[in-house]
C-alpha cells in the first residue's frame, strides 16, 4: 500500500491567457490530496472524502466503464471518477500491468473545482502513489506529463499543463504552452484565500473566452494584455515588493473580468479583501465561482473576508516549495 501527496495552487497571474500561449505563474500551496493506492485482485474500487463531497465509493470490476452506484451528485462523482480511471489507466501502462487491480483512496483538502487545482492534485498523487505499488518510480516531471495527459483526456482538451505541472513540481512555476518550468527564489507569499463555497464550469468559461476572442480583436488584445501583465509580474517575482505584486493583481483581476469569467460572489470577496488592506486581490482559476487570493502580510483582508456574506471560507495558503510527494 502506498500514499502519495500533492498540493493544490493557486494562479498568481495568467489562467485563461495560458490557453491561448501567454505564460501564467501559478503556486502550489499547502492544501494537499492524498491518494493511497493498493493492488487487489481486479477491477478498481475508489472511495473519496473530500471537503465538498461527504465521502463516497465507487466499486466496479472488469470494465472501467461499468455503472457505479452512486451516492453523491452524480456530475462531481463521474468527474471524480474520470479522472481516477485515467490516472490509474497510466500507472497501469508504464508499469506494463493492464489488468492490474486497485483500491483507491483519496483524501482532499482542496475544494473541488474551485480554482484551486483539486483535480489535478488528486491525479498527480494518485499516479505516482498507483505507479510506486506497482514498483515504478516516475519522476516528478515524467509525473506531471502523465497527468497533463490525464486532464487533456477527462476535459477534452481543454486543458494547460500549469496545473499539472505546478502540483507535480511545487512551489512557483512557470508555463508557457509546452515550456514548463520552476521559478527559484520566490519566498513565501502572503496568500489569502477566500471561497464562495461554489465551483464555476472551466470547459463552459474557457469557450466563452474563446468566443470572445474570436468575435473582438479587443477581447484579443486583453487576452495578450493579461499575458503582458504575467511578464511585468515575474521581474517582481523573488521580490517582497507585494505593493507592486497587488497592483498587478488587480490589473490582472479587472481583465478576467472584462472576458466575463468573475462573478457577484467573486467580485465581493475581491473588494472586501482589498478593502480589508491587501495589496491586491483576484480571482483565481476558471472562475464563474470558486476562489479568489488576496496578498496580504495582515489579518485585515482575512477578517473582512469572514465578515463577507457570500464567502463561505477565508484562510491562509503558505507557498508550498514541495510537489508530489510520497507519505
Ligand atoms: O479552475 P482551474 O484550477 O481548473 O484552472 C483553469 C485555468 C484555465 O486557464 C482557465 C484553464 C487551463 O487549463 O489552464
């Protein structure tokens, strides 16, 4: 039996314009996924409790698309369940074991679909936990690969490798189309986050965008105007200037918003943050609902996020410099 673990992230800058070849910087932060993985006789059984769901099981041998009985909302748990079979349909292909058998556990920190990188934790933790029980040992970077592929195929192809690529490697990472790397010298980052208790529809925000940009050659330019921002923010990056840092934040946020993808909810906690005196604030992921993070070094953007109606959570994220990692 093997545990394996990998963080959640956040997008400092970025989300949306990565899909169309700008750089983004996302950071990992210490929520993590952890997926135990033991090989059984045949067929997969996974059970999952995480923050959002209150736990489910899901057994079928043989085929993976057998009809599970389900428990819980059956979209979150079908998604759930995709990204398992396909994370576990790779352990099984480099350690050349097609009919190997699993049970799968997954425990999560980290709010499902809602920007902060759930999915892809669990499918990072769960092929390396799944590969080493099978006596394989990936390294990260083959990891994150594996897992892009993963996410490609459960959303269509409507998938950037930072997600990915950012739990499998930790800390703060850079990704630009295929050219994927870590960024050293970031310190700690004052995150504050704060969630709506909701998730938005990446596959639905990203065409939106899409059509967008297909339709205005301004909502182009704001597409390119984001990745301008990701540019000017790495030369802050490494840097305690968090003043600088926010501003681009919000610059950031404004422009996401201009392309529809924020939200009331999202919109309130990103003022009350503000408000509260952090130095910026944006949201963070598909959007829609979900996350928003602040920069702050204070309590204030984490007390007037409590006091926000329509937030359901406000905490803290240290920066977490450790990827994918074995328990
Ligand atoms: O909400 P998340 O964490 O799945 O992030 C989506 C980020 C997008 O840029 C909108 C899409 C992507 O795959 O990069």
């Amino acid at each position: 039996m093997v545990t394996s673990s990998a963080p959640g992230k956040v997008y400092l800058f970025g989300e949306h314009a990565v899909v169309y070849g700008e750089p983004a910087v996302p950071c990992a932060i210490e929520k993590r996924a952890r997926v135990t993985a033991r090989e059984i006789d045949e067929g997969l059984r996974v059970h999952v409790d995480d923050l959002t769901l209150d736990g489910y099981t899901v057994e079928y041998t043989g085929e993976d698309d057998g009809h599970p009985d389900l428990e819980a909302d059956e979209s979150l748990v079908r998604a759930g369940v995709g990204y398992i079979n396909e994370a576990v349909a790779q352990a099984r292909a480099v350690a050349d074991r097609p009919d190997a058998g699993f049970e799968i556990v997954v425990e999560s920190d980290i709010p499902l679909g809602a920007g902060l990188g759930s999915s892809a934790a669990v499918v990072v933790a769960a092929i390396d936990a799944a590969s080493r029980e099978l006596g394989v040992e990936l390294t990260p970077e083959e990891i994150a690969d594996r897992a892009y592929q993963v996410e490609y195929a459960v959303q269509d192809g409507q998938a950037s490798r930072a997600d990915t690529f950012c739990s499998a490697m930790g800390g703060a990472v850079r990704v630009e189309g295929d050219d994927c790397r870590r960024i050293g010298g970031v310190g700690n980052l004052p995150f504050v986050i704060g969630y709506d208790g909701g998730a938005g529809d990446t596959g639905e925000l990203v065409a939106g965008v899409r059509q967008l940009r297909e339709e205005y050659d301004f909502a182009a330019d704001t597409v390119g105007a984001i990745g301008d921002i990701v540019r000017e923010g790495e030369s802050v990056l490494g840097t305690d200037d968090y003043d600088s840092m926010g501003e681009l934040l919000n610059f950031n946020h404004g422009l996401l918003a201009a392309l529809g993808v924020s939200s009331r909810s999202l919109d309130a906690m990103v003022w009350a943050a503000r408000e509260g005196g952090a130095a910026g604030a944006k949201l963070t992921g598909a959007g829609g609902g979900g996350c928003i993070v602040a920069l702050d070094e204070t309590d204030g953007a984490l007390t007037a996020l409590r006091y926000t109606p329509g937030c359901e959570d406000a905490f803290r994220a240290e920066l977490d410099t450790d990827g994918v990692r074995r328990e």
